[in-house]
C-alpha cells in the first residue's frame, strides 16, 4: 500500500467533497426508503413528492386522511396515490 501525502489545503478540500459525497447518498438512502414505506411522515411526502407544507395542507382539507400515533401524524402511501388520483 502507497501512503500520499497531502497539503493541509488539499487535505480540507478532499474531506469536504467525501462530506458532500457522503451527504448526498444518505439523502439519496432515505428518499429511497422512504419509497418503499407504507406510512409516511409530512416532512416524507413533502420530500418524495417535491410539495410544500400549504400544498399538503391543501390536500388534508380536500379530504386526505391522516393517522396520528400520539403527536406524530402519518398518510398512508396508497391514500396518498388514490387522492392524487382522484384530484388531477
């Protein structure tokens, strides 16, 4: 095995992009996960269907229902595919 030795400067710079690579594959994982889920969180939906918080608002009050365990509210994934169905 080689041993390189880096610059301070290019040693920074070579941590931050494997930060970045590293990042953007865990966003990628959970969106990805978040695919195969049945239930999901608002802040899911939003990601996964590139909504903001008014327009899934918006959906609750045309009649997307909502289960809540305690304070965490969840929509079923297949609700959420017959709704849009419903409502294009």
């Amino acid at each position: 095995m080689t041993t390189y030795i880096l610059a301070s400067e290019y040693k920074e710079a070579l941590e931050q992009e494997i930060y970045k690579a590293y990042r953007y594959a865990m966003e990628e994982a959970k969106r990805d996960f978040a695919i195969t889920k049945e239930w999901l969180t608002f802040t899911e939906i939003k990601e996964l269907f590139m909504i903001s918080t008014n327009t899934l608002n918006s959906w609750i009050e045309k009649g997307l229902l909502v289960a809540s365990i305690g304070n965490k509210r969840y929509i079923n994934r297949n609700r959420i595919n017959e709704f849009l169905e419903k409502h294009q």
